[in-house]
C-alpha cells in the first residue's frame, strides 16, 4: 500500500494547490473562499492571474516538459465545454446585473457555482472524483475495499466505523483536488502497486465518505461538504434502509438534476434471494422515479441503478466496468457543473419569469400621453386658442352694433358671484392627482408580468421620475405661454373690417338721407335712402356671418396646433423623467432575460432541472440499470 503523502509532488504540470492556499485545506477550507471570500466570483481578477502566470511561467523543476493546461489560470470556463461556458459566462453576467435587483440570498446558490467552477477548473481535469456515501451499516466501506481490491477503509460493527473521508487514487496528480476536498494528508492512498492493472480506473479519484445519518453531527457536515465539491457519487443503500426518508428527502431528492452523475447500489443482495432482491430492486427504482431521478435505462442518460454484494462480490465486476467508463469518458466535471447551473437556474427561477409578457406597447405610451396632456389641460387650452380665434374675428368683422351689446354683457357678467363663472379653488391639486395616476397606471401596466424583484424595479423608477414632474409640466405650459394670448389674424381681415366698415357707412348715410328728408333739408324720395340703409343693415350680418363661417377651418387649425404643441412638449417631459427610465428598468430585465435563457440553456418556458442540459453528454448503454448479483 502506497501512502498519498508520497506522491503530493506536481506531476505533469499538476499543482498540488498548496501554493496559493497556504498549504494543507483543512475541513471547512474552499478554495475561492481563500481567493476572495465567501461569495466572490471576479473572474476578472482570475483572468489577470491567468496572464501574469502564463508570462512568468516555464518548465517546473524536475518536470521533463512543459507544464500542462492545469498549470494556466484562464478565465472562467475556459477549460470548459464551448455550451457549459456559454452557460457559466451568462450566470456570472446575471448575477452582475441582478445585484441591486435580486436580494443577495437567492444569487447566493449561483455565486457559488461559480466559485466552484472556476476552483475546479483551476485543479486536474484528467482526474474524476467520486464519492461513495451511504448510511449507516449500509457497507459502503466494505464496497469501498472490494473496488480497490485491498482492504483500505476500516470496516466493523462499530458505528460510526468511518469518521472522516478516506481517498483512494489510481494515478497521481491528485493531491490539488484532495487538499481542496481537505483529506487529510495520512487518509490519501493508493491501491496495490499503484492500480497500474486498472487501466480504466486510470484517473479514478474515490471518496469514502462518514455515514450521512451518522449520530455525530460533524460527520454529517463533512458528508455535504463533499457531495458539494465531488464529480459524481455512489449512493450504497441496503435492503432494510433504502426507503429511508432522511436520504430520500436531505439527498435524492434535491439532487434529482445530478442523476447524470449518480450512481445508486443496492448492497447486500446476499442476505436476499433472487427474486427477493428483484422486488426490492424494483422498489427502489420506483421511489427514485418518484423523487424525479432519472434512470439510466435503454440507453437515456440518467442514474445508474444495480444490485451488488460487496461481500461475495456479486455486481461489482458490473459496477466497476460501470465507472471505468464514467471515468474514462471524462465529462463528469462537466456534467456536475451543468447541473449545478441546472439547479441554480431552478432556484432563480422567480426572480426572472413569470406570467404574462412584460413591457411597454405603443398603446400604453400614449394612455400615458394623454392622461398627462389632460393633466396640463392641453385638449382645454386647444379649444380656448379656437375660442379666441374666433372671437377675435367676430370682434373685428362684427357689426358695431353687435359689439356694443357683446361689451355690455361683459360689462354685466363683471364681479358676478356666478360659481360657474369662477375658477374652481383645487384645480392645481386636482391636475397634481392627474399627474400622479397617469404615473401609477403605467408603472402598474409596465411591471404587469414582469416577476417580483423587476417589478419593484420597474415602480421604483416610475416613481423616481414622478417626484417633480407636475412641477416640471407647470413650468413647461409658462414657457410655450398662453396660446389663446395673442393669435395671429388671417390676411383678409383688413378686407372684412372695411366691408364692415362700408355697410355701416350706408347705414348712417341712409338714416341720415332720411332725416334730411323729414326736415326738409333734402328732396323727398323714400325708397333711395330705404334701400341704402337696408343694404347696410343687411350687409353688416351677412359680412360678419361670412367671416364666421370662413374662420372656422383656421380656427379650428390653430386651436390644434396649440394643443398639439403642448402636447408634444409634455409628452417629451413624461418620457424624459418617467417613460425612459422605466423603458431602462425593461431593457435590462430583458437582459437578464436572455442571460437567464442561456443559463437555463434552451427556452425559459421549458423544464430546467431535468431538462436540456448544455455539455451534459449522455452516457449511453454503460450506465444502463445493470442487475448484478
């Protein structure tokens, strides 16, 4: 037996990890905690490293060659299948967009993805670790030895018998995955002669890991410290415990998306008969169904599941030839990783879906338009500017007469208590209301669909670019000023007002030629000056009803154009303070969106734990439920 405190020397450009860690990782220890702290994914910083390694790097003493791969610091995924670090860049990209919109504890989960990724990624991938756990007396100790072939995990009546993990390498250049897994140095060791017969066990790393039921609460600790850091596992169960709720509720069941990476063996079919053990074989590939593991059988990816008996030996020539292939296959790592992503996407899920389809359309842009143009009164002061208009040219084309008795009216109706003649005392708060529910409703209509942390986002912002807005629309409408002022006059109104001139000039000269006739100053004749003065007083209303009719279409243009232009310039002030800031807080969950489409790796709407997974290969007939006994 060869102890792996012999062999903890780079190998092939393997670093023993020991470097940038201080030396030997002890229980607890992770390597991006020592990178950073806990929650610290910069993979900027790694990349840096990366560069000024790959600089001053050259051939390590006592290497015959170049360093390998594992010796260079890349950025994250770099050593990663092109679709899982496709994947692994759009998570790092989602948590960076996501930090002030999703609380830190659910971005917890994908933080450390990606701090295991880019720890694992910076140790051996011609190495596959995994780990064998299991309860209490289920014999996963004892199936430990029958794998390496010599007794190497302690195994007895006693629990618990294993007190801490216990590895198992068949090649070197492993000692950087065991510091980070922090197996104690006296706990490495080798099979016999190295395990240079095995050659499909070539790069096998095996875990012994304490009793995941165990009494003791630290062995517990270390058993889910493991499974989190571990390429694959073996789930030993026996034919009395493999019901257990504790390992189908603490383990199979949240770790359903790692069936890839999941081996589960039903030890002890010796103290079974035949079909005995078909039963309860039978059985327990119903309860894993029914905690969504998926099996590996007729050739799909998913678990594999068999019968053995590490004490006589039934099933593990099958389970061994099982993990040889696992093992030389070598897309463990990444399958890991897929489905830690997998199960992060699972977990981020609400915080970027949800029902309906988000956003702004064009027909809610305008509600928001107009609700505001109503607020400053735009459609009002439009038919105020007409008002004016032709006012102003009945005024000026009108028969003096007319006038007069237009000006007394006003002249009566001056100082009058009428409530309906005086402005009403809350107008300015009223339009204030206005202004506050035309935001409301867009910032409601906006964050509709959209899931919790987005939506909180989307009002946020709104709400923002509400504070001064209606003071903001008051200065506006003072400085475009009162369009109903001062209109402008249309070229042909010289002409009406002397046409209106002319026809009370016949007027008093026909009531004039009248009165002479009465005193005798003039020759009699009644129809001359009848007729003239008729044509004045006719002529004066058709003159001012022709020009009442002829200033409507003007009127009515200049009345549009004034509501127009108010408008448009309250609609530019809505969209600066409100409409663009919301269309931001919509364009970067559309964003994440897609980051989170690509984390998920194939559409959002479709299953993710369980789903298509990217750089999960599948294992094909080799992890097929093989039944061996």
């Amino acid at each position: 037996m060869v102890d792996a405190d012999d062999e903890r020397r780079p190998n092939d450009g393997e670093r023993d990890g020991r470097g940038e860690r201080g030396g030997k990782g002890e229980p607890g220890d992770r390597g991006p905690d020592r990178e950073g702290g806990r929650g610290s994914w910069d993979d900027g910083l790694i990349a840096r490293r990366a560069s000024e390694r790959a600089a001053a790097v050259g051939t390590l003493p006592g290497e015959d060659g170049p360093p390998d791969e594992e010796d260079t610091l890349p950025p994250l995924g770099g050593n990663y299948g092109g679709p899982l670090r496709a994947r692994l860049d759009a998570l790092h990209e989602l948590v960076g967009l996501s930090r002030t919109r999703v609380e830190s504890e659910a971005l917890a989960e994908a933080g450390r993805v990606l701090d295991e990724a880019a720890a694992r990624q910076r140790l051996s991938s011609r190495h596959t670790v995994i780990a064998i756990a299991g309860a209490t007396g289920s014999g996963k100790s004892t199936l430990f030895n029958a794998l390496a072939g010599v007794p190497v995990s302690e195994t007895g009546l006693r629990r618990p018998t294993t007190s801490a993990p216990i590895a198992l390498s068949w090649s070197e250049g492993a000692a950087g995955l065991l510091d980070r897994l922090a197996v104690p140095g006296r706990l490495r060791r080798r099979p016999l002669a190295g395990g240079a017969a095995d050659t499909g066990l070539q790069g096998l790393v095996l875990i012994d890991l304490p009793d995941h039921d165990s009494a003791v609460t630290a062995h517990r600790d270390q058993v889910d410290r493991v499974l989190g850091l571990v390429d694959g596992v073996i789930w030993v169960v026996d034919p009395e415990k493999y019901a257990d709720a504790a390992l189908h509720e603490r383990y199979l069941r949240p770790l359903a998306g790692h069936a890839e990476v999941t081996f589960v063996v039903l030890n002890q079919i010796d103290r079974l008969g035949t079909e005995a053990a078909d039963l309860v074989l039978d059985d327990l590939r119903r309860l894993l169904d029914e905690d969504g593991v998926a099996l590996g059988e007729h050739g799909e990816p998913g678990a594999g599941v068999l019968a053995v008996s590490a004490l006589t030996g039934d099933g593990v020539p099958e389970l061994r030839d099982m993990i040889a292939a696992f093992v030389q296959e070598r897309t463990a790592l990444e399958r890991r990783l897929a489905a830690d992503v997998d199960a992060a996407a699972a977990r981020l899920r609400p915080a970027y879906l949800a029902d309906g389809r988000p956003g702004l359309d064009e027909r809610a842009r305008e509600a928001f338009t107009d609700r505001l143009a109503a607020a400053v009164g735009a459609q009002a002061a439009g038919e105020a500017a007409e008002r004016v208009w032709r006012r102003g040219a009945i005024r000026a084309c009108g028969t003096p007469w007319l006038r007069l008795y237009r000006w007394y009216e006003r002249i009566r109706a001056h100082g009058s208590t009428d409530p309906h003649l005086s402005s009403p005392v809350e107008e300015e708060l009223t339009a204030r209301q206005r202004v506050e529910q035309a935001v409301r409703i867009l910032a409601d209509e906006a964050s509709r669909g959209l899931p919790t942390p987005w939506a909180q986002a989307v009002r946020e912002a709104a709400a923002r670019g509400a504070e001064g807005l209606p003071e903001a629309l008051d200065e506006l409408t003072v400085t475009l000023g009162d369009p109903a002022a001062r209109p402008p006059r249309p070229a042909w109104w010289p002409a009406a007002v002397l046409a209106q001139v002319v026809m009370t000039l016949l007027q008093v000269f026909g009531a004039l030629w009248l009165v002479g006739q009465i005193v005798g100053v003039v020759e009699p004749g009644l129809l001359p000056p009848v007729l003239v003065m008729l044509g004045g007083i006719v002529g004066g209303p058709l003159v001012e009803w022709a020009c009442e009719g002829a200033v409507k279409g003007p009127a009515k243009r200049y009345g549009q154009e004034a509501e127009r232009r108010l408008r448009e310039a309250t609609a530019a002030c809505g969209r600066a303070r409100v409409l663009d800031p919301v269309a931001a807080e919509l364009m970067r969950y559309r964003e994440v969106r897609e980051q989170y489409a690509t984390v998920v790796g194939t559409r959002p709407s479709t299953r993710i734990v369980g789903g298509s997974r990217a750089g999960a290969g599948r294992l094909g007939a080799t992890r097929t439920g093989v039944r061996g006994r």
